[in-house]
C-alpha cells in the first residue's frame, strides 16, 4: 500500500485489512479511521504512530501487543471527543444526584446542547476506544524491563558477569601451570556464567532500543532469532553452570576424602568426558524449547514459560526438580567436607572459621539464585502462578544471575592461586614485577622446602607420596639459584 493513498481523501472511517499481507499502513489520511479491522493480517507486525488515529473508535488486530499502543495513549494525545464525552458523563453523574425535577430539566438541556452527537452505548455513556485482543498476562502492556531501576541494574550485572568470566577465562588458559582438574573445570564454569553475561546483554540492549515503544517491536524479537538465541543462551548457561558446580563439590569432596591414596584422585582423563556429557545435556535442554517442546515466544524475556501441552509441563518439571537435587549435592557435599576439615591436626581453628565462612557464602549464592526461581517456576508449570510477569522481571535481574556474577570471584579471583597467576600473566606486559616476583619466590621455598623433607604435593609425607632424592633436590636448588642470578 502507497504511503500517500488516502493523502486528500475524506475517509476511510472503516478500514478492513484481514487476511492479507500488508506490511505496513500508510502515514497519511488515518484521522478519519473509526474502526479498523485487521484479523489474520500477520505480515502487520508494526503500526504507524498511535498520534495518527485521531478518531479510531474500535479496533481488531492481529496481535495483542499492538492494542498497547491505544491502552498507553496519554490523556493530552486524546482527540477532542473523547473529551466532550468525558465531560458530558460527569455531568450525568452530577445531574443524578439532584432532585427529580431539576433531574429532568438539566437532562432535557444536556439532550439539546449535544443532540448532533451519535450514541451507541446509550444515553450518559461516553464514548471509548475498544481494542481486541487484550493483551494477557504472558505479555502485560510494558517494556522489556518493567521497572527504570532494573534498566540500570541489568546493565551493571551483565558487563560484571562477562568482565569477569572473561578475566578467568583468560588468565586460566594462558597460564605457564599445568592444566589441572580445577583449573579445567572452572574453565567450563566461566564459560558457562560468560554466555548468561550474553543472554543479559542482548536483553539489556534490545529494551533500550525498544524503551517506551516495544508494543511495535514485540512481535518481531519475540519470534524472531534474537529471542531464540537469548533464549538458548540462559538456558544453556544455566543448565552447564549448575551441572558443573555439582561436579567441582563432588571433586573437592572426593579430593579430600581420599587425599591419601593417590590411585583414587580424579585425572584430567576422567573430567573431559564428564563434562562433555553436561555439554551435551545442556545442549539439548535448550534446544528442545526450539523445536516445539515449549518455546522462548511466550514472553519478553525469552524464558520458555510456555506449559500449555503436557510435554512441556514435563519439560519444565525436569529442569526444575534437577536443580533442585544439584542444590541439595552441593549443600551435602559441602557439610561432609566441612566436617572433614575439623580435624584438629590438619588445621588451625583461625583456618577452620574460614572455611565454613567460604562454604557458606557459596552455599548461599546456590540458594540465592535457585530456591526463589525454582519455587515460583515450579507453581506456573502446575498453571497456578504465584507472581507476574513483571515481578518475574525482579527475580531475573537480581536472582537469576547471581551466581555468574559470584562463581567467577568466590570460585577463581579471590584464592590465592588464580592471583599468583593474574599477577605472573601481568608481569609479561611489565606490571606488577615485584608483586610477581614475590609469587616466584613463594613457590621457589615452597619446592625446596618440599625437597628438604623429602616429599612434594603435600604438607605431609605419606608412604604413598613420591620422594626426590637429595641429589635431585640438590641439583633443582642449584639451577633455581642460577636461574634467579640470570634474572
């Protein structure tokens, strides 16, 4: 349809589009438009400016979001009828509190004065614009982001997420030390909190670029790839940051529950194909919602709420009580390590404190971010919802992604290792030397002291534990020293 097709003209007051492929109306000559009608007309994802219908009356559209167009009109956009009609209600409300003859006489005069005027809902019934489909619950008349607050917050928590998964990420894999079962595992766990930092950024952006008019946009993010892909975005990284947290408690706990027998230490042979089957677990979750099984189309926020068929009810019943038992491992893993380390012999009460101070900050944050999901989830997949829409909005911006912002500095930045080597890294660039000097120093008494007693690896000899020779000691010592005079 030509943009300037009803340039001039003197109507159309009933424009019917149904069933066709319009892809857009044209800017000119909507005042004059009572009632549109645009049934099945799926091509029309986007409406011209809600200001160029002056006059629309009654509208059937195809989507329910585009009815929040009308819903959002400010009251100095209304056209001036609606005014009189406003008007002309409050005086029949005030004429029917008067007596019957006074009654009588102000409605006969009110009849006179706006008798040009045409009734359809009866006499004192002002005029208002009706709109169908009413938006539901799943897509309220609102932006992304519901609350300004939460605009600013999803900001800051995604470029900390990314900022600091992506400093771990780096820092591990460039690292002089050998790759350990740690380390690779909390390569994965970065990873995984890196792509919700992604799901949050391509959200944060979309409703900055939509703020104020995502009614127009809705149909098209919502269907298009962008939600798809932020959808399989947290839906893989939740599910992979949740499986490999069990696994990191499940290898501290079997570290230190068999520290002395050394055949029963989990290798690096043992943890890829361990987590390889988290990344295919995870995979799949979140592509299921992309060929039927549920769907990222239900709402804004590309979360896979949809629980209308019984497989999806399944789908996210599954998710859910699997989170649940991942949270209940980790917190029995970490009772029993904590327990473990009581042990008067192997540590002081200062170190001791720490740790179930460590503990139960990294229980918390699990807690943090997966009870309060988990319960309200759980309620919408037996469809009886304890919190809408926007208030889900609240849970995601400060819940949800808790524990990608916490995992990469409770589980990385903070120990003292993952610093030795972020200072090591940094003194190849020519910062930080002596702070790097003194890490080199701490691990060149830390290796010599181990050679004195005989033993490496441990704080104390088992008869497990390999011992150098003094003359290998000896001969390490000597080269260590020439080294550093080289230095």
């Amino acid at each position: 349809m030509h943009n300037g097709v009803f340039r001039g003209a003197t109507g159309p007051s009933i424009l019917d589009i149904s069933s066709t492929k319009l892809q857009a109306l044209p800017s000119y000559g909507l005042e004059s438009i009572q009632t549109l009608i645009a049934t099945s007309s799926y091509s029309l994802k986007k409406l011209p400016s809600r200001e160029k219908f002056t006059n629309l009356l009654d509208a059937t559209l195809t989507y329910p979001s585009h009815c929040c167009a009308f819903r959002n009109l400010p009251t100095k956009e209304q056209n001036f009828s609606f005014s009189i009609f406003e008007n002309f209600s409050k005086q029949c409300e005030s004429t029917a509190r008067r007596p019957n003859n006074e009654t009588l006489y102000s409605a006969i005069f009110a009849e006179s004065e706006l008798s040009d005027w045409d009734y359809d809902y009866g006499f004192c019934s002002p005029k208002t614009l009706r709109c169908a489909p009413e938006p539901d619950a799943f897509n309220p008349c609102e932006d992304i982001m519901g609350y300004d607050f939460l605009r600013v917050l999803i900001w800051l928590i995604n470029i900390l997420a990314i900022m600091g998964n992506v400093t771990v990420l780096f820092v591990l894999l460039t690292s002089r030390y050998k790759l350990t079962v740690p380390r690779f595992l909390m390569c994965n766990l970065s990873f995984a909190d890196f792509c919700m930092g992604l799901y949050l950024l391509l959200i944060a952006s979309v409703d900055s670029q939509t703020k104020g008019q995502y009614y127009n946009h809705a149909i098209d993010w919502q269907t298009g790839r962008g939600c798809s892909a932020a959808g399989f975005f947290t839906v893989f990284s939740s599910e992979l940051s949740v499986y490999t947290l069990t696994v990191i408690t499940l290898e501290r706990w079997h570290t230190i529950t068999y520290a002395l027998q050394l055949d029963q230490k989990l290798r690096l042979r043992h943890a890829i194909p361990i987590m390889l089957g988290g990344w295919f677990f995870s995979t799949l979750i979140a592509t299921l919602p992309l060929v039927g099984v549920s769907n990222y189309m239900k709402v804004s926020i590309c979360l896979p709420m949809d629980v209308e068929t019984t497989l999806s009810q399944v789908y996210i019943l599954t998710i859910l009580i699997l989170n649940v038992v991942a949270f209940i491992i980790i917190c029995a893993c970490y009772i029993k390590i904590y327990f473990a380390v009581q042990n008067p012999e192997l540590m002081t009460t200062n170190k001791d404190t720490k740790i179930a101070k460590k503990m139960a900050v990294l229980i918390f944050t699990d807690f943090t971010c997966m009870a309060p999901i988990s319960f309200f989830a759980i309620s919408a997949a037996f469809k009886v919802p304890l919190i809408t829409v926007t208030n889900s909005k609240v849970l995601l911006v400060l819940f949800y992604p808790v524990n990608s912002c916490a995992n990469p500095f409770l589980y990385a930045i903070f120990t003292k290792a993952f610093q030795r080597d972020f200072f090591l890294l940094l003194s190849k660039f020519g910062c930080c030397k002596r702070r790097a000097e003194l890490y080199r120093r701490k691990d060149f008494v830390a290796y010599t002291s181990n050679c004195k007693y005989g033993f490496t690896g441990s704080n104390k000899p088992s008869q497990s534990t390999l011992k150098l020779s003094p003359l290998q000691c000896q001969y390490t010592m000597s080269q260590t020293r020439l080294a550093n005079k080289e230095c």
